[in-house]
C-alpha cells in the first residue's frame, strides 16, 4: 500500500489535435484559439465576403463567428478540423445576418431586399467570374466558394454545412448550369 504523502495529484492535459493543416490544437486552450484565428481569420474573412457580397458585413461576421467560437472553444470536439467548425460557425452567423437584413428591411419598408444583400462588391470588382459566382443564389455561392475556392469535397461541405452530401451535389450541379449560361452569355456580349 502506497503512503498518502507520496501520491501526487493527477493532471489532466488536454490533448493536442492535429487540423487539416497540421497545426495542433488543444480545445479550451487560450494560447490555441489565438494561434488558430492567426491561422484561420483571412479564410473565414473570404468565405464570407463570398457569401455577403459586402466586405463591411463580412468583417462583423467574421468578427462574431470567433466570438461564438471562442465561447464554444472548450467544447470543441475534432470530428472535422477546426478550420470546418469555424466555417460552419461562420455560415450560421452569415445566414442571421442575412435573415436580420430581410427582418429590419420589411419592418422600415426601406427598399428592396435585394439591394441591401448586393451592397458592396469584394475584393475583385472586375472578375466576370467571380461577378457570376456573386450572383448565384446564396446555398448555391456558399457550396462554390468552399468546393472550388477550398477545395472541400462534397462530403465535407456536407459536414460544415450540416446537410446530405446529395444536398451539396444537387446545389453545386444547378450552380454550374447557371455559372455556364452566365458566362457563355458574357462571352458573347
């Protein structure tokens, strides 16, 4: 029998979790998050400018979803990478934006709805491309920008998005047909 004086208190470390890009990350972890919003914030920023269509409300957004992560940072659990759960945090606060710009639009009967989701353009105002991808419906700009500007597949869009991967293949299929159509119509123009 071991003596009382000689055993030592137990301490739990919590462990270290590799991330798509190999970077470790221990959830709870303060020095952690920091590091993973140095690595992370110039993408969760582009996919949503993607997505808003406004670099102002993309800022906020961004803002907000390292908020929320960072409150549900001990609770994060590595089913997919970090960078998926940010995105999928992202999304969310993107999608109540999106819904709180509808709301205050028809309670100040201030215009059309429309108008306020167009506001400003991103970063590359000249891209007939990206100008196309911009005027996709927003379930069909968001599978597009996390397929062929992360180059996610369609599972893992599924898994940040929270939806069928037949889901993600369905909308990244009609967004295609649109994007051809738009282009093929630029071309000739």
């Amino acid at each position: 029998m071991e003596d009382h004086a000689t055993l030592r208190p137990v301490t739990m470390e919590l462990p270290e979790i590799a991330d798509a890009s190999g970077t470790k990350y221990r959830p709870g972890s303060d020095g952690d998050f920091e590091q993973l919003y140095r690595d992370e914030y110039q993408h969760v920023l582009f996919f949503l400018r993607a997505i808003l269509r406004n670099d102002h409300a993309a800022e906020d957004c961004a803002q907000e979803s390292f908020v929320r992560a960072y409150r549900a940072w001990d609770r994060w659990r590595p089913e997919a990478p970090a960078s998926h759960w940010l995105l999928a945090i992202a999304h969310r606060v993107a999608l109540s934006h999106v819904r709180a710009q509808r709301i205050r639009a028809l309670v100040s009967h201030s215009g059309d709805v429309e108008e306020l989701m167009v506001a400003a353009p991103m970063a590359q105002p000249d891209s007939t491309v990206m100008d196309a991808v911009r005027s996709l419906p927003v379930p069909q700009r968001v599978c597009v920008v996390l397929r062929y500007g992360y180059g996610y597949t369609n599972r893992e869009i599924g898994k940040i998005l929270r939806t069928s991967e037949s889901t993600i293949a369905s909308r990244l299929s009609l967004a295609r047909s649109r994007l051809e159509k738009e282009l093929q119509w630029a071309d000739e123009q």
